[in-house]
C-alpha cells in the first residue's frame, strides 16, 4: 500500500514538472518569432529555431510520460517507448543543432535590428532553465524514470546553451553594427549548435543502447 502511494506521489511530481515545462516553454518560440520582425541576430534566429524544436521534444516526453506511467502498464513495454522518447528528444537536439549551423552560416542580415525581446527570452531561459535542472536531477536520483532522466539532460543543455545566447546578444545589443559584436553573434551561434548536437548524439547514443539491451 505504501509502495503504490508512492508511486502515485512520484508519478504527480513528474507529470506537474513536465506540464510546467511545457506550458513555461511554449510562449518562447512565439514571442522570438515576433521578435524576428524587429531583430535579424543570427543567434536570435537561431535560438527562435532551437526553441521550437525544443518544446516538440518537451512536448513528446510529457504525451509519454502520461502513457507509460498509467497504473498496470508493462514495464518491459514502457521501458522501450521511454528510450525510444528520449532517443527522439536526442535526434531534435541534433536537428535543431544542425539548423542552427545551416542559419549561421547562410542567413545573411547587415543591421542586426532590435534585439532586446531575445534578450530578456534567453535571459529568463538561463534563469528557468537552471531550476529546471536541478528540478528533474532530483526527481531522477529520486525515482529513477529514464524519461525524467533525459529531461535533466536536456535542461542541463539547455541551461548552458542560454546563458550563452544571453551573453552574446547582450553584446550584440551593446555594440549594435560593430565588427566585434558581428563576430560574437557568429561564434556564439556556432557554440550553441555544436553543444546541442553533441548532447543530442550522446543521448541518442544511450539511448539506442539501451534499446538494444532490451531486445
């Protein structure tokens, strides 16, 4: 009886974590596609493009999550969709990484506009992010589910990868038109791509591992 009750608290703790995520992340490509319209950095592009990609893998890892941890499912079953989810959280990162090299090396723009609503999205991100982390590291250590597993993963990433753009188009805002700011946006895209693809390829990696284990 104990042992059920608290699958039941731990079941609830994740689905009010991953529903917080979604609903936190899904303004984000909405108000940086807005904000397109009066800002051309290619890192802002580039993180409107992550961001989306982002929430459909969010998005996916909360749908998931509500299957697999309903009460009598099969556990060998639920262990292959949840790697299966997180391969495919890992294959956005890897997607959303690789538009982003596509963008930075290919968009072309001179005045790099207003690019303040970004800033403050990034800024919150880096912020929200990090909380989010910590948030799903626990609950894994706590209840071991794989799909909360790879969400710290990706939070982790997604942590650094914001603090990033923070810092960069802070410069861009700063030095609008330099040279100095013109290559800050550039190496600073390219750093948020290749992170991306890197924890991408590791998590799909793990993932299919641990897939194969299972058949």
């Amino acid at each position: 009886m104990g042992k059920k009750k608290n699958d039941k608290t731990n079941e609830k703790s994740g689905f009010k974590t991953l529903l917080l995520s979604v609903l936190l992340s899904s303004p984000g490509p909405l108000v940086l596609g807005i904000g397109l319209t009066v800002g051309r950095s290619s890192t802002q592009l580039a993180d409107f493009t992550r961001r989306t990609a982002e929430l459909l893998a969010i998005i996916s890892s909360f749908v998931v999550y509500v299957i697999t941890n309903k009460e009598g499912f099969d556990k060998d079953v639920k262990r292959k969709i949840e790697c299966r989810s997180n391969a495919f959280v890992g294959v956005i990162m890897c997607v959303s990484g690789i538009s982003m090299v596509i963008v930075t090396l290919f968009f072309k723009s001179g005045n790099k506009g207003n690019v303040a609503p970004a800033f403050v999205i990034a800024l919150f991100g880096a912020i929200t992010n990090t909380l989010f982390w910590r948030r799903y590291t626990k609950l894994h250590v706590e209840f071991g589910n794989a799909v909360l597993g790879v969400q710290a993963k990706l939070y982790g990433a997604k942590s650094i990868v914001d603090t990033c753009i923070t810092l960069t188009l802070l410069m861009v805002a700063v030095m609008p038109g330099s040279r100095i700011s013109l290559y800050v946006d550039i190496v600073g895209s390219l750093f948020v791509s290749g992170y991306m693809i890197r924890s991408g390829i590791l998590t799909v990696r793990e993932n299919m591992k641990s897939l194969s284990k299972q058949t």
